[in-house]
C-alpha cells in the first residue's frame, strides 16, 4: 500500500470537488485572524527582525508581514511564521494536536506579493494547506507528540508546502514531488518550549520556510521515492507509530472547519481551565481566601503545562496554573495577563503556587474528541466551588462568531498601534 499515493490521491480529488461558501468564508477568517495574530507578533519582535535582516534598509523585496521590513522571499516566509506563533494566539486543530495558520498561510501572504494569485485560489490553497497538516498529523497522533516531536513544526512543513503548490495549480507529479521533499524537511521538537524558551515559534518558522522550498523544488517535478510518507523508512513510521489511515479516508468536511480560533493568550491545553475559572470567579468574594485550586484534565495536556515557577512571558502562556491564577486574580486572559507586569504579580504569583493539575482518566480517553477540564476551587472555609469545560470557546462546537474574530483582530492591531492599517486590511479581506 503506498500512503504517499492515497494521501496524494486523496488531496486531488478533495482539491477538485465543491468548495462550499461557508468554507471559503472559514478559510477568510482564519486569514483575518493571522494577519492580526501576525502583527501583533512581529511589532514584538521588531528588534530581532532588524538584528537578521540588517536594518529597515531594504536586503530583498518581500514584505515580512506587520512591518515596513522588506527581505529576500525565505526570511520573509520565516518571520511570518515566527511572528504568527508569538503570541500564542493562533489557530490549530485539537484533532491532529497542531497549530495551522503560522506554517501554512506564511508563505501565501509573502508569495502574492511576487505572484499573481487569484483570492479564492488562495483561500483554496489555505484550505488544502490546513487539510494536508491535519491529515499527516492525524496518521502519527499521538504517538508523535509522545516522542517528543512538535507537529505544528513536523506536519506544518507539508502542509505549507501543499498550500503552495496549490496557490500554483500543480499538476500531480510536481505535488508528488513537493511532497516528498517536504516530508524530509519535517522537523520540530518539544523540548524547544522548556523553561524560558523564546523559540517555540522558531519550530512553525521552519516549517513555514522549508514547505515553500519543498515547492520550489518540487515545481520541477524531480523524481522522489516512491513512497516518502509509508515507506518502511519514511516519515509517518520514522515520526509515528503504526499509520493511522483515517489520515486519507474520505469524509463531508473539510478540516478547516473543525479548526480552533484561540481567545485567550495561552497555549490551547491551558482554555478549558482558563473558561472554567472565568465562570467560577463571580462565586469568589475575596480571592485571598482561596486554599487551593485542583484542576482535572486529560493526560497529554499535563506534560510541559502543569509548571509552577514562571520564567518569562513564554513560559507563563504554556502555565496551566498561571493561567488558571491570572484569570481568577485578573477576571481576564488577554495579552496583557501574560506580560512582565502581571507575570511578576506577586498576588497572581501566590495564587499560582496553589494551583494542582492531576489527570482524570476519563478525560483523557475523550481526547481529543473533547478537552476536558474541571477546576476545583477550594476555600479557606472548607467551601468548594467546581466547574467542567468540555469545549472551550473557539472549537468547532463552540465557535467563535464573525463579529468576535473581527473583534479579536481589531484588538490586535490596536495593540500594536496599527488601527488605521487594520481597517484597510479589513476592506480588503471583507470583499
């Protein structure tokens, strides 16, 4: 059985067949969502750009997106990608465990402008971009993020490389070709996100970088292995385990619209507690007469997620126990909750030193079908107040509306000083 021919068979023909509305307006505001997402991550980063690049002077004549930066094609792909994950507030699927926007739209909004691209090809191509990850994730989960590998790095780099090559209407030798280039540029680890690691977002860099490369190349349709993804030595045994074929099994959907949109600044295994606390904090008069905070969730959202001891912004968004504090002490889980003033909050701090995360088995058979967290608040009273999250808001089953990812992107580009830029983006994607 050669998987590399199902999954390319599988992303022709879902390529090829009736792209709904209600699709393409999916595909439009995951886009809206980065460009606000991504701008707010590059007026962070300002600073490290100018070190790489050199200066405002122009070194190319690509645009990085948020800035007036312009640099050769590949450093402008990478920083889209770095800066759309900065902030923790990008979309992803909770069924392939992998964050989408940062890897696969990066390369698209640096390609157009060099390249003639029709708009709803390149909502297309968003789409196939998103399809093509989540599927190569869904063969290797979650055995692959038990070793340790970071898929939105891993399977981030195919799917921004099937995004390209669709955004180009490639023919079926050169996707062979893109994708099994793309397949050995795979990579990412888990390990980059450990103590006050700042290069979690350097992993969806990558992968937005080499799947552009991946279609470079394979625009020439030079001859791969037969096999890149199933092959006894290719990348879904290398990365994974036994090949999960649910990956390339047909279906009514399309998975860009069993994407999550991210309203709190934390990484996603951090909202259904975050949504829990939210709702318990109203029942709470005095927050200094808490004794403890017991949250229950499932198995993989523990490991990486359940530190204590705050070492910069990154770590503090990656907290279970500081999100879980910030939003009791703040009623709020904005930006500015993961930023140096609060996270040196010394009430924020206290608190976050009382809150316990424990595995509940049964939550971690529903995942990722459902993340589940309870929160448990414990008074000095003996009191006890409890809440259960099944879906945080912004899963498909309760979404995010229109109305509140505009909002979520104006606020963004309020944030960076960029409200006048933000209406006229607006007008643009709106049409």
């Amino acid at each position: 059985m050669n998987v590399t021919d199902l999954m390319l068979d599988y992303i022709k023909k879902k390529s090829n067949s009736d792209i709904g509305n209600e699709v393409y307006l999916k595909a439009k505001q995951c886009l809206i969502d980065y460009i606000g997402v991504t701008y707010g991550g590059a007026w962070e980063n300002v600073n490290i750009i100018k070190e790489v690049c050199g200066s405002e002077e122009t070194s190319g004549n690509v645009k990085i997106c948020g800035t007036e930066i312009s640099t050769d094609m590949l450093k402008t792909v990478f920083f889209n990608g770095f800066n759309a994950h900065t902030m923790e507030l990008d979309d992803g699927s909770r069924f392939g465990m992998i964050h989408l926007g940062a890897a696969v739209i990066s390369p698209l909004v640096a390609m157009v402008q060099k390249e003639s691209i029709d708009y709803n090809n390149f909502l297309k191509a968003i789409i196939m971009g998103y399809e093509m990850a989540v599927r190569c994730s869904v063969a290797m989960q979650p055995e692959h993020k038990k070793r340790g590998f970071h898929t939105s790095g891993t399977c981030g780099t195919l799917g921004a490389a099937v995004a390209v090559a669709v955004a180009r209407g490639y023919n079926r030798e050169q996707l062979k070709s893109t994708i099994s280039a793309a397949a050995t540029s795979a990579a990412g680890v888990l390990e980059i996100q450990e103590n006050s690691s700042q290069l979690k977002p350097y992993n969806l860099a990558h992968g937005a970088m080499s799947g552009f490369m991946a279609a470079e190349m394979g625009k020439t349709a030079i001859l791969g292995p037969d096999d890149i993804l199933g092959g006894k030595r290719g990348v879904f045994r290398l990365l994974g385990n036994d090949i999960n074929l649910d990956c390339v099994k047909e279906t009514d959907y399309f998975e860009i619209e069993r994407i999550y949109v991210k309203p709190y600044g934390a990484c996603r295994h951090c909202h259904t507690a975050i949504e829990a606390t939210l709702e318990l904090r109203n029942k709470v008069k005095n927050t200094k007469d808490i004794k403890e905070i017991n949250v229950y969730t499932y198995k993989l959202a523990i490991l990486g997620h359940n530190h204590k001891k705050i070492q910069g912004k990154s770590s503090a968004k990656l907290s279970i126990p500081y999100s879980v504090a910030s939003a009791m002490i703040l009623g709020k889980s904005d930006i500015a909750a993961f930023e140096e003033e609060n996270i040196n909050n010394s009430d924020i701090l206290q608190l976050t030193g009382k809150v316990n995360v424990f595995e509940d088995e049964e939550y971690t058979k529903e995942a990722s079908n459902k993340r589940i967290s309870k929160v448990e608040v414990i008074m000095e009273n003996g009191e006890k107040l409890c809440k259960e999250v099944q879906y945080a808001k912004g899963d498909p089953e309760n979404p995010m509306s229109h109305r509140e990812i505009i909002d979520k992107f104006n606020y963004m580009m309020k944030w960076c000083g960029k409200e006048d830029k933000g209406n006229v983006i607006l007008n643009k994607l709106e049409r």
